[in-house]
C-alpha cells in the first residue's frame, strides 16, 4: 500500500513522521483563492478535498492500493475563517484581533483510495480544536511576526514553534492545531479498509521516500 500526503506543510509531514508513518508528499498545486464556503469548516473541509483529488488524480491507472490524504486548516475567530496571513502587515492585524482571545482551529481531511486504477473508497472528515491566545504586547507581536513563522501558517501562529509560548491552551486535539488530526485519520484509515500499524509497516520495509525527496510538484 502506498501512503501519500497531498499537502506541502512540513508541520503536516513532521506530525505523521513523530507517529512512525512515513508518508510520500505530492504537491498538489490546486489554486485556492476562489473557493468560499460560507461557514468555516466547510471551508476547511473543501480545500482539503481539492488538494486530495488533484494528486489522486494522478494515481487513475495505478494498480495500487494507493490512499491519499488532503488536509487543510483555517482559524475561525468570531464566525470568519482566516488561513496564511502572507505579509506582516496581515499578521499584525490578526495577532491583535487574537491577542487573549480564544479561536476555533479547523482542519478539514479527505482520504481517497484507488485500487487498480479506480476509485474504492473516498471520504472527508473535519476536526475542530479551540485554542486560548496569551495578551500579547505589541512589543512581542512585532517580535513574533520578525521570525516571519506566522505569515505562511494557518491562522498566523503555531503551538510547534516560535508561537508555542502565546498559546495557553488547548481544548481538543493537539494534533489537529498542527494541521492533522491523527485520531481522525485513523479512524478513517480503518473505514477505508486498513489498520494504522500498515502505516508503520510502509514504513518499516523501506517504502517511504528518503528524507531528502520528501516533496514531489505536481
């Protein structure tokens, strides 16, 4: 069986690696700027889906098993979802709109399976965790946004990096804040036919990618 992650985020990739699985990376290369939903994890859930099918299109005429993953994350802070924050000025912004105040950090997955060529099983799942902001000074939202973390990451902060510390809590998966929930995943990976330890032993015999060809472009 083949494990791909339709996704370029290396917090993506480092979660599944900390949980034995090495998975191969695709890149899907989808645009997302003109998807909207009008909730949230709709959202989520919908850039997920067109990052997963446009690698599992790629596998149509693969004999298989081949199971592709497609996860997306956005923060919902009073109703509105907000992804990458792409430049400081959108950051600073954010961070002050967020600053000792709590958010909803959705994360939407699809899991799509072909088997010769076809497809056999195809399903999405969202996951949803509230994460508590530290008041941050403005001093250290400045300071925060110079290490440039917060610019290319869902929501504009992170709980693995430099924003760990302006994150005082967690209610729900921990996982899911990082970009994948891996309760979630496994519970669809055995929908779809297999067992988390196959995910292991992918990578026990030798057929996860070495550690430098990790990322494939479309």
């Amino acid at each position: 069986m083949r494990f791909v992650l339709a996704s370029q985020s290396p917090a993506r990739l480092a979660t599944l690696r900390s949980a034995g699985v090495e998975p191969e990376v695709i890149v899907s290369g989808v645009d997302e700027s003109g998807v909207a939903e009008p909730r949230p994890a709709d959202l989520a859930l919908s850039l997920a889906g067109l990052k997963a099918e446009a690698v599992a299109d790629q596998f149509r005429g693969d004999p298989g098993p081949v199971i592709i993953v497609g996860c997306d994350s956005v923060l919902e802070l009073d109703g509105v979802a907000y992804g990458k924050p792409g430049s400081a000025q959108v950051a600073k912004q954010r961070w002050r709109s967020m600053r000792g105040r709590s958010g909803i950090l959705h994360t939407g997955h699809r899991l799509i399976k072909i088997v010769d060529g076809a497809l056999a099983y195809d399903i999405g799942r969202g996951a949803a965790t509230t994460v508590h902001f530290a008041d941050l000074s403005d001093a250290e939202i400045d300071a925060y946004i110079a290490t440039g973390e917060p610019l290319q990451v869902a929501g504009g902060f992170t709980v693995d990096g430099f924003g760990g510390p302006f994150v005082t809590g967690i209610e729900g998966d921990q996982h899911n804040v990082v970009g994948i929930s891996l309760p979630l995943l496994r519970e669809m990976i055995i929908e779809a036919g297999h067992s988390w330890p196959e995910l292991w032993a992918h990578r026990q015999e030798g057929h996860g990618r070495s550690p430098g060809a990790d990322v494939r472009p479309e």
